[in-house]
C-alpha cells in the first residue's frame, strides 16, 4: 500500500485549475487519472481532499497502486504505507466521515445521516413539521451545534470499537469543578449532492485522540477506511503520535 500527497506543481497552479474535476464524485473520477488501471478494476483507493491555498486542493490517498502524475501541473509525493501498531498506543486522529444509520421503511433499506434523523424524531416529538417552525426560545429545542456533536460522536463511538480503538476522553478542571469530555471535536458538518447523480449525503470532519484497542482491526481501518461514501472522499484515517 501507499501513501500519497497530489498537489499542484509549484507555478503551474493555473493549468491545474483547468485540469481539476471541481466536484465530489468529480474528485473521485479524476483521481483514477493518477491510478491507471482497466476499466472494470475495482476501487483501491481512499482519499481526502485538502483544502489548500488559492482554493486549490490537495488530496491525501491512501492506495494499493502507487500513483502516477498524468499532468506536469500536479506533482505526488508517495511512500510505502506499512503501519506499525501495538495496542494502547495512543494517537491524534482526523477522520471526514459520513455519519448515518441504516433502517427499513416500507421494506426496503434507507440510510439516513444521524443529525437529519435526529431532528426528525424531535420534530415527530414535539409536533413540528420543519425545524424553522420550531422558535428558538423553546427550551427544549436543542442548539444545531450540540446535536451535531453529540449525534456524530455516539456514531463514531459506535464504529470504533469494531474498527480497532476508543476515542480518548479527558479531564477538564474550571469554576465549575471537574468534568470528564471527550478528547474529539465534530466540525464542518454540511450536506452536498453529486452533480449528474440523483445522490445527496453529509460529511463532517472528527479530530481528537484515540487508543488502539485491535491493532488487525485497526490497521484495516487505516487501509479500507471508516464508514460509507468513500467515493466521495469520506472514510480515510488519518494519524500521526501524539
């Protein structure tokens, strides 16, 4: 496996421009110009884009194949990716996800993204049929933040355990006393819809601190990735020693 970074070629920011797919699943599909393979060749890769300067990317891949720059406008930067884990290590994480829970209506599956879910059952609750119909003085409709938080950290608890490790929590001290909180944070929670696909899905960037628990577990998951929408840059773990 390898670990790659694909920037654009210092000066040639212009033509990497013209030559970048601009979209989520456009970021996917153009991504594939750096794996040549046959057509039918499954995805083996993970990626995320990071956001750089002049609002051009940078994307992080994790991939069976090494790639190829297909451009002089981008260049890549690889090594061999050969983790080495040992159980209670501990390590500073960033994970863009896509936080959702599966269930069956009328049959048939459906995944919904846990903050949307969230506010439905509060909503069916409380006897509201959209969120700005609820007002804001209401004491028991709970900040956007607050459920963001809590929903997508309870999903990634949820996976961790399967996937290898626990989140971290630590102890805070202020005027109030002492309380125990979770060393990760939720951010940039937002809802996208892939151009050309009748496709919509949410991300959110985790950051905070774990503990591995499985080191076989959790080299999988640093190699195939955390939860659905991969295809759109969803899933790659990133860590580095705290």
């Amino acid at each position: 496996m390898y670990f790659s970074l694909i920037t654009p070629t210092p000066g040639a920011e212009r033509e990497a421009a013209m030559q970048w797919a601009k979209s989520p699943y456009g970021d996917h599909q153009w991504l594939w110009r750096f794996l040549a393979a046959e057509p039918g060749t499954p995805r083996d890769f993970l990626f995320r884009r990071r956001d750089g300067e002049n609002s051009m990317p940078g994307f992080y891949v994790v991939s069976a194949r090494k790639p190829q720059s297909f451009s002089d406008a981008w260049q890549v930067e690889s090594r061999v990716y050969d983790p080495q884990l040992q159980e209670g290590q501990r390590l500073a994480f960033e994970l863009r996800a896509n936080p959702v829970v599966t269930h069956t209506v009328n049959g048939k599956s459906r995944r919904d993204d846990v903050v949307m879910q969230e506010k439905k059952r509060l909503l069916a609750e409380h006897k509201f049929r959209r969120w700005a119909d609820w007002p804001d003085e209401d004491e028991a409709k709970p900040a956007l933040y607050e459920m963001v938080q809590a929903r997508c950290l309870d999903w990634l608890e949820r996976r961790a355990e399967q996937a290898g490790f626990r989140v971290l929590t630590r102890e805070l001290h202020d005027e109030y006393g002492s309380r125990v909180v979770k060393a990760a944070r939720v951010d940039g929670y937002a809802q996208h819809r892939a151009e050309h696909k009748d496709i919509r899905f949410s991300t959110v960037d985790f950051t905070g601190e774990l503990e591995i628990t499985n080191t076989t577990a959790f080299r999988k998951s640093l190699l195939e990735g955390i939860g659905p929408a991969k295809a759109f840059g969803c899933g790659l773990l990133l860590v580095r020693r705290i």
